[in-house]
C-alpha cells in the first residue's frame, strides 16, 4: 500500500509540474514566433500563427478577448481594414461584457486564481483598440464613423475613472492597503492627434484647434508619462485646402508582461512579505489566524517593455528629405504607467491568495500524513505532491496584448500637386538605416491626407 501511495504521489509531482511548465513554455514560444513574423514584416504568416495557436488551444476559453486583439491588429498592419475592424469589434464587445462583470467582482476575486478568470483587457488596451479602428475608417475614407472611435476613447476615459477607480478604491479599503488616486489614468494625445485631422476633414476648424489644444496639455498635466519634447506639429494650425500630408508611423514590439515573485513569512495575526525581485510598496498585511513560521513562495506580473531599435525616421518625396518624425506617444511607457495604477491590488490578491492556499495545503498534509500513517520518506513525497498541486495553481497572470506597437510618432510634410513617390526612412541609434518602405503615386485628397507606417522594430 505504502509502495502504491508513494508511486502515486511521485506521478502526481510529474505531471503536475509537466503540465505547468510544457503549457507555459509553448505560450512563451509562440509570442516569439509572432513576434519574429511582425518584426520582418510577415502580417499574414502572423496571422496565420495566430489562427493555428487557437486551433492548438493555447488561447484558453478565458482568452478570446486576446485573439480579437491579436488578429485585429495584425489584420490592420496587413492594410486589411475591414477584416482588421470585424475583429477589432469584437474585441470592444467582449471588453464592455467583462468590464461590468470583472469590476462588480473585483473584491471578490481576491481567493481566485486570475487565470481561471476571463480575460478583460489593460486600461490601456481598451483605449487602444479604438484608435486603431479610428485609423482603419480612416484609410477606409469613412471620417464620420472614425470621429465615433475617437469619441469614444473620452468616455472610456471618464468611465474607467469613475466606475474601475471607484471599485479598485472600495476593494483597498476593505483589505486595508492603499492604492494611488490621485493620478489620473492619463490623456491619449493619438487620440486627440487623430481627432485634429478628422475635425479638419469635416471642416470643424475649432473643434480641430481644441483636439490640439489638449493634446498639448497632456504634457503639463502628465509629465510621467508625455516626459519628451512635444511635436512641433502640435503647435501648428492646421488649414483645410493646405498642401501637406500627415504621416503617422508606428515602431517596437508591445510590452510584456514577466513573472516576478518574492517571500512570504507568517507572522502571528499577519503576513510580512520579502525577498521581492521587484521593488513593490506593500505594507505587512493583517491576517487573524495566522501562526508564526510558515513561509512561502509567491509570483506576480510586473510589465516589461523592449526597447525599440528606431531612434530616427527621415521622409522623403520624390528623393529628397522632406523632413523628420517626432514621438508622439511612447506607447509602451503609458501600458507601464496604467498598470502602476493597479499594480498593488494584483499583488495584494496574489499574496492573500498565496497564503489562504498554503495554510490549506498544510493542514491537507498533515492529514495525509496522518491518513497513511507516512514515515519520513513518504512524508517527504506527501509534501512535494501537496507543494507541487499549489504551485501548478498558482501563476502569476501574463496575460497581455502582445502584438501591439510601442511607440508612435508624427510628422507633417507639404506637398505639390500631383502623383509623387513617398519614402520614410527607419534608423537605429547609430544612424545605420535600417528598413526603407516607399509608397507609389501618392496625392492630395480632398478628405484626409494620413499616410501611415509600420515598422515593429
């Protein structure tokens, strides 16, 4: 009986840790395949990774939100603007389904395992995908239903502040940490960028002057975020009839998000917590019942973000430069600075959630151990099957949109009359050019002149 128990438990530490690991580590490869095909400029080999990944079911059920991202944008980066809007709207469905659903939950979920949940999207990524459908009804002539989008990235701001702000402050007070509210979540300047050129179109020349009006605030009221030189574009006024053409571009890989971990200790009534591998503000934590020496490991996600390789980018028409691009929005900086709003009430859940799990698995031991009446060895096997069942429950969340760009920038450049060739040049820091793309027989429209490039390096 006792070899069978033993054996039993040597298979259960197995697979338990195989499967943990095996499906961890072909997410992870996947994000590295797509991300190669982005960086070369292979759209529709990503997308079809993107379509065999869900086949392979390493978007879960609790995943789809992510697979409408991934195959929006993709389909967008592809120049296929209808299909890239078809999925973009499913993607904005399913968030506001979530979003009611999560937020009214959030309090409880603090004993949940956040995987298990449906994911519902960064703050940062809601606003996003309307930007991005924005520029899809742009480049598909429809101004009127990009100007919706657009709208809609303000209320979503509004809403996240009350509603999200309101929950987030309610759930801290009733597990006694504080959060930061006083920040804002911040003003998307793309999206009042956008909004100038498409208020223009429609010959709304105030409302064009306003959208740019905030998008230069945005650099008074939020220096942690908007902490590099303004465009000069911003300060200029935009006149319809003008010969110039506006050039957006988009560069680097979006930000990810890493497992980090630390130490927990248990104190008498509470939790202290150390040995963090990322600096994180969380005061010790009451916790009535808890007895003095157990300690255990916890992990939890902290965003990451890769440098991008473009430090410059030239335009040029019909062969000579016309001019240069400027960061508009440093894309990956605001996912960094959404999620520091949140952050401390991720960890917090992890490390409740962490502890609740391990007094349990302690007192299941010993009751195990009791149960098989376990000598040393077996005893030894009971423990590593217990750990082992909480470890594979318990990882950290690093769920995110992972085929987003990182930054943006602009740029303004005149232009005569007639058919012309247009040329936009991406540079690394040392000035060696690294990827040229060309557009053909470009000319002044009588709607809106957004000429728009990617280069995910």
């Amino acid at each position: 009986m006792r070899k069978v128990t033993v054996r039993f438990i040597r298979i259960t530490i197995s697979a338990l840790l195989l499967y943990a690991c095996a499906g961890s580590q072909q997410y992870m490869k996947y994000v590295r395949t797509v991300d190669n095909a982005l960086q070369a400029g292979q759209y529709e080999k990503a997308a079809k990774k993107v379509d065999k990944a869900r086949k392979l079911h390493l978007y879960s059920s609790h995943d789809k939100l992510l697979y409408y991202l991934d195959k929006g944008i993709i389909e967008h980066y592809a120049g296929h603007f209808e299909e890239s809007n078809r999925f973009f709207d499913k993607a904005e469905q399913t968030m506001e389904k979530l979003f009611t659903h999560s937020v009214s939950q959030m309090a409880a979920s603090f004993l949940w395992n956040d995987k298990v949940i449906d994911y519902w999207g960064e703050i940062y990524e809601r606003l996003y995908v309307n930007v991005f459908k924005a520029l899809n009804y742009s480049h598909l002539g429809n101004v009127d239903d990009a100007l919706v989008e657009i709208r809609k990235v303000n209320i979503k701001l509004q809403e996240m502040d009350d509603k999200y702000g309101a929950a987030l402050q309610d759930a801290a007070k009733k597990q006694k940490v504080k959060v930061d509210d006083n920040a804002p979540f911040y003003s998307d300047v793309i999206a009042h960028y956008l909004s100038s050129l498409f208020y223009l179109a429609e010959q709304e020349e105030d409302e064009s002057r306003i959208s740019l009006n905030k998008l230069e605030k945005a650099w008074k009221t939020q220096p942690t975020v908007y902490d590099f030189t303004m465009p000069e574009l911003a300060r200029l006024e935009h006149e319809k009839g003008s010969n110039t053409i506006d050039i957006i571009a988009f560069t680097g890989t979006a930000p990810k998000k890493k497992a980090a971990g630390g130490k927990i200790t248990t104190y008498k009534d509470y939790i202290g917590i150390s040995d963090l591998s990322q600096p994180v503000a969380l005061p010790n934590i009451p916790f009535p019942g808890a007895k003095p020496g157990w300690h255990f490991k916890f992990a939890f996600p902290v965003i990451k973000v890769k440098p991008s390789l473009i430090r410059e980018i030239q335009v040029y028409v019909d062969g000579e430069k016309a001019g240069e691009l400027s960061l508009l929005e440093d894309m990956g900086r605001v996912a960094e600075h959404t999620f520091e709003k949140h952050k401390n009430m991720i960890y917090l859940k992890t490390v409740l959630r962490t502890v609740t799990k391990g007094i349990a698995a302690a007192k299941a031991k010993k009751k195990l151990k009791k149960n098989a009446e376990a000598d040393f060895i077996m005893g030894a096997f009971i423990d590593m099957a217990v750990d082992a069942g909480v470890d594979a429950s318990e990882q950290a969340d690093l769920r995110c949109w992972n085929t987003m760009p990182q930054k943006c920038y602009i740029g303004q450049v005149r232009f005569p009359k007639g058919k012309h060739t247009v040329q936009v040049k991406f540079f690394d820091r040392n000035r060696v050019l690294l990827e040229t793309q060309q557009r053909e027989n470009v000319e002044l429209s009588q709607s809106i002149n957004l000429l728009e490039f990617i280069s995910l390096n």
